[in-house]
C-alpha cells in the first residue's frame, strides 16, 4: 500500500509540475488540481497508514491509542481539499477574465513570437 | 499565564463581523460603507494599541507579558491558540495603521472601481491580524489563505489587462505556494506529531536520527513558501509587476504582505532553531542571510533600473524584505531590534509612496512616460475619469508642493538620511553589528563587513533613484497638468509620514520597546512557557460519566 500510494502521489506531482509550466491556462489550472490532490494525499499520509481503524474515540471507554487511526491528518486534510476547491474555484474567474479581456488562452495575455 | 483576556480575539472578529455585515448592503451605499470601514479600522487601531500596552512588563518584572488565548478551551498545547506577545502586538498595530490609511485614501476614488471593495479590504485585514496571533502552524495556513483569498480579489480590484494578467501570475504563484506550505506543514506534522508552535519548539529539539531529517527538510519546504510571500530572490519576479499594476491603496496595504512572510520566519526560525534546538540550532539562519543579501542586491539593481515609479517602488519593498531578512539570518537581537525598527519606518514609507505615486502620475501625460511604456508590464492607468465618476470633495492647494514635500520624506526615509527613522534604523543594524557585545567589544563577523556594506549601498541606489524620479516628476515636469488632489487622499500620507515623525521623536521609547522585542525572539523560552503552561478560561466540568 505504501509503494501504491508513493507511486501514484509521484505521478499527481509529475505531472502537475509539469502542467505548471505549460503556457496555457487551463493547463496551468489543471496542473495546479493534480498538485493539491497529491499534497492533499500525502497530508493524509502523515498520519502513518492504517486499515480498519477508526479516528473516533469511543466516550469513557478505556482507550488504547494504537487501535485508532489519527485524527488529525484527516481533519488537515479536510480544510486542506476546501481551501484548494475555492482558491480553483476563484482562478477558474480570473481565467476567464484574462481570456474575455486579452483574446488568448496564453498566461501571458498574448502569443509568445515563435 | 492566568487571565487570558477575551480581547485577544477582537483583531480577528472586528474586521470579520464588519466586513460581513457590509457583503449585505449594495456598493451604491458607499458613505455607509466608509463610514464602517473606517470606524471598524479606527476599532483596530485602539485595540492594537490596548493589546500592546498590555504586553508592557508589569512593574518590576523584566519580561514582557504574553498572553495565551486557548481558543476552543483544550488544555494547552492541543488544539489552536492565539498567542499576544510584543511582537505579534507591535505587528498588530502597524496592520491596523496602515488599514485606516488605504480606507481613508480609498474614499476619494478607488472604492468605486469594483465590487465588494471594502469587504475584500476587512477580511485581509483579518487574515493579516490572525497570522500575526496564531499560534499553531496549520491555523497558519488557514489565515494566510483568507488574506491571500482577499488579496487575489483585491489585486483584480479595477479590473483592466494589466491588473488581470499581474493578478493571474500573482495567483498562480501564491497557490503554489502554500502548496509547499501544505507540504512542509505535513512533514513538520509527521516528524513531530503536533503542530502548536511552541510545542513543537519543546519537540524539535529532542528530535533525533530520521526524525529529525524529516522536520529540517519540513522546514525548509515551509521556509520557502515563506520566502516567495516575503519577495525573496529569485522567487520574486512577480512582485513588482503586480504591485505596480495593483490600485493604490492596495499595493498600499500590500507593503505589509511581504512582511508577514518576514514575520513568520523571524518567528518560527528564533523558535524552531534558537540555542535550545541542540544540533539543529541556527538551522537556515545562513540560506536566511545569503537570500536576503541576494534580494538587496536584485532589489537595487531594479531600483536603479526602474524608469516608471510604480516599479521603483515596487523593487523598493524588495529591497526592504531583503534587508530585514538578511538582519534575520545574522541572528543577533542587537541587529535583530534594528530590523524591526526598519521593517516598521520602511513599511510606513512605503504605503505612504504607493499611494504618493498615484498621485503624482494622475496628473502626468502618459506621452511623459514614453520610456516607461516600452515597459513589458507598464499598467497604463485604465482609470480615464469618466465625468460622471468626477470625485467629489476639496482639492488641496499648492498640490506640488504637498506631493514634493511627502516625496521626499519617503525617499529620506527609504535611502535611510538622518534624521528619520530610515537611518536610526540602519545605524542601530551597524552599530550592534560592530560591537556584539557591548559597545567596543566582542568579535567582529566576517559577514558583518557584508551586510553593512549591502545596507549603505542599497541606501545609495535608492536614493539616486529617488533623486531621479523626483526630478522628472517635480522639476522638470514634461507638459503634465498639475493634478488634482483631494484633502482625504492627502491625508492618509500625511498620517503615514506623521507615524513616521512620531517614531522620529520618540525613538528612544520605540527603540527599547523593539530591543526588548528582539531579545524574546532570540530567547523563546518565556513564549514557550507561556503556552505550555496556560491555563483553561473556563475549568473542564470533571470527566463526563461514561
């Protein structure tokens, strides 16, 4: 599950730089969507890897931390995806602003001279 | 510490309740919405002020206070908190300064060139206020992303090409950014398992073999996020283009953006990598350094180069973030209360120059700025009065004159001329530099021969620069008619620059306020304390019955 998970962060970050760099925006936006689902991953990674295990503690129980997954990451990870679904969100607008006012898709607001 | 007073909260809830009240009312209500804005950053002004007299050492005690607000009442170190102590306070009330000065600046014309403008305006006021509170590094991260949120807003603010396509770069490298922001937080988190920051200051140092690897290497990921807020070389270019291009009294407000960055890692790296962080003590402190020289250099030699002034005064906040930086890493508290002292003269100066060079552009004939159009990212101020727009209210007489005058202050205060703070600042930087230890004593560091001769020639370049630009504007004014100014636009600069005087006069007061400020951050023992060991506002009832 570990190599499963490294892989497929390494692939989202890849490619997601590599769109970064592409002098399209929706390139730029998608590229930016694959990154922050791969940190959104790797958060959630850093609470270590467990299978069936709850983040929930039972109330007044005698509790054993090993048996539970940990919270924290999950809740990270929570405001993590909320905040990058709206910053997207907001430079979907300024995309579209950029391409009504300039006439290009190009992140500069014009054609670069080939 | 007992008592952790409710007011701590208030820098945060004031601008938010204020700015959500106003997202109710339509923009055609302006005077209603200037009149809440204001009155809201005037509430500011007197609460920083109340927090930071709070801060003050109660009689006889050497310290200064810190108070911990435990915001979802866990006991100390789990969950968030907000911590006040001389810095978090002082950064404060600079924040609110400079927020009551865009407002006022704003009334004349700016409010009207899109919408929301004021609520956009309070919640980075809140987003600034609550990273300089915070005390927990992923809370952090929250409040930076609602100032940064605003802040894409209102650097759109105006709309036009020029400010679309500067807002779009700006966005773009800011949301990448906190990626690496996300990133380094998840490492710190993984390595250390909590993410309170003084907590993690009792952690980092009993870190030890992979662990540790892994915090440093966090650190390092979250430094650099820091370092492209704060406009460090080479991860900077953007930043003169998009403060150029960004409204007046927004470019005017975002002199301090760049220093919150600065705020953080003068924090977290005194806290993180200070004398009780073993092995990893002065942790980056020399990359802070080497980075900081790199960005004076860059930032004079863009000073230099700049033939428009919205530019100048763009390379102008680079040069301030790399010379407070470039203080940082030298990691002394005698240079460091001395970088405190310029990051505060130089903020000032520089809100009071965006919003001047507004001014004095208004009134030139683009024709005179011929060289500067052949600039790629010259905005062209879109702004053309629409007559029906024709602002309303007094003019000021003798306008050139009032401008030259404030000019100058700025340039004095920027190339760092006695007797203005800009050079107590910078002879404090020198003077600690040379005598480490006391006056006359003590090693002197290689490095320090460096930085003082980075600062004396960046003063140098700016103020050859100044010289220049405000010859071309004032004496030797191509055609341009005199522009017209109103006495609310005139008044923000005028409240700016008297800040500025009033820290002139009592620079002694200031001074050992800062010094005293800088000898906590370089000693974090008493912050630290301080969080472990606040107490709950209100006692757990017991343990709940099962």
């Amino acid at each position: 599950m570990e190599l499963l998970l490294s892989l497929s962060i390494g692939a989202l970050v890849g490619s997601g730089v590599w769109l970064l760099l592409r002098p399209r925006t929706y390139q730029v936006i998608i590229g930016l969507s694959l990154l922050s689902y791969a940190v959104n991953l790797f958060i959630f990674s850093t609470g270590r890897l467990r299978v069936n295990a709850a983040p929930i503690v039972e109330k007044g129980t005698e509790i054993d931390p090993a048996a539970f997954a940990d919270p924290v990451p999950q809740a990270l990870v929570l405001t993590a995806i909320v905040i990058s679904f709206a910053t997207t969100a907001l430079f979907l607008v300024v995309l579209l602003a950029s391409r009504g006012l300039t006439g290009t898709d190009h992140v500069d607001g014009r054609e670069s001279e080939k | 510490m007992p008592n952790p007073s409710h007011l701590i909260i208030a820098p945060i809830l004031i601008p938010l309740l204020a700015g959500g009240l106003l997202l109710f009312f339509e923009d055609r209500e302006r005077r209603l919405k200037d009149a809440v804005s204001i009155l809201t950053a005037l509430a500011l002004i007197v609460v920083a002020f109340v927090l930071l007299k709070r801060t003050y050492p109660a009689a006889g005690a050497e310290d200064g206070r810190i108070f911990v607000y435990l915001l979802g009442n866990w006991p100390a170190p789990i969950a968030i908190n907000l911590v006040l102590d001389r810095l978090s306070a002082i950064m404060l009330v600079l924040t609110a300064v400079l927020g009551l000065a865009a407002l006022i600046f704003s009334i004349a014309r700016w409010q009207r060139a899109g919408a929301h403008y004021h609520s956009l305006f309070l919640f980075l006021l809140m987003g600034l206020n609550g990273a300089f509170l915070t005390g927990d590094l992923f809370n952090l991260f929250v409040f930076f992303e609602v100032l940064l949120a605003a802040s894409y807003g209102l650097v759109l603010h105006g709309s036009g090409p020029a400010r679309v396509k500067a807002g779009m770069h700006y966005i773009v490298i800011n949301l990448a950014a906190s990626l690496l922001f996300l990133i380094g937080v998840a490492m710190i988190y993984s390595a250390a398992g909590t993410l309170n920051m003084a907590h993690l200051a009792v952690v980092f140092g009993e870190l030890d073999g992979d662990g540790r690897a892994i915090a440093e290497a966090g650190a390092g990921i979250l430094g650099i996020a820091f370092l492209v807020k704060a406009g460090i070389w080479p991860l900077n270019f953007w930043l003169p283009t998009a403060y150029s291009a960004a409204a007046a009294p927004v470019a005017a407000v975002f002199s301090i953006m760049t220093k919150v960055g600065i705020y953080i890692l003068m924090r977290l790296s005194l806290l993180f990598f200070g004398s009780e962080a073993g092995s990893s003590s002065g942790f980056g402190s020399e990359a802070l350094f080497l980075a900081g020289m790199a960005t004076i250099l860059f930032g004079m030699v863009g000073v230099l180069a700049s033939q428009a002034m919205g530019r100048l005064a763009g390379y102008s906040v680079l040069v301030s973030s790399g010379t407070v930086l470039a203080a940082i890493g030298f990691s002394q508290a005698g240079v460091t209360a001395g970088a405190l002292f310029y990051l505060l003269s130089s903020t000032l100066a520089l809100a009071a120059l965006f919003m001047l060079i507004e001014l004095i552009e208004r009134g030139q004939d683009p024709a005179a700025n011929v060289l500067a159009v052949t600039m790629e990212a010259y905005g062209e101020g879109e702004e053309e009065e629409d007559p029906a727009t024709e602002e309303i209210g007094v003019a000021i007489p003798e306008t050139l004159a009032v401008l030259g005058v404030s000019f100058a202050i700025c340039g004095i205060l920027l190339a760092g001329l006695p007797p203005l703070p800009g050079f107590l600042a910078k002879f404090a930087m020198l003077t600690s530099m040379f005598n480490p230890a006391g006056l006359g004593d003590g090693a002197i560091r290689h490095s320090s021969w460096w930085l003082a001769s980075f600062l004396i020639l960046s003063g140098f370049a700016t103020l050859i620069a100044m010289t220049r630009a405000g010859i071309r504007s004032f004496w030797a004014r191509i055609d341009g008619e005199v522009p017209r100014v109103l006495l609310v636009e005139v008044a923000p600069i005028a409240l700016l620059l008297t800040a500025v005087v009033v820290m002139t006069v009592a620079a002694g007061p200031t001074y050992r306020l800062l010094e005293a400020t800088a000898s906590d951050l370089h000693a974090p023992q008493a912050y630290i304390e301080a969080v472990m060991q606040a107490l709950q506002a209100v006692p757990n009832k017991g343990e709940i019955a099962p």
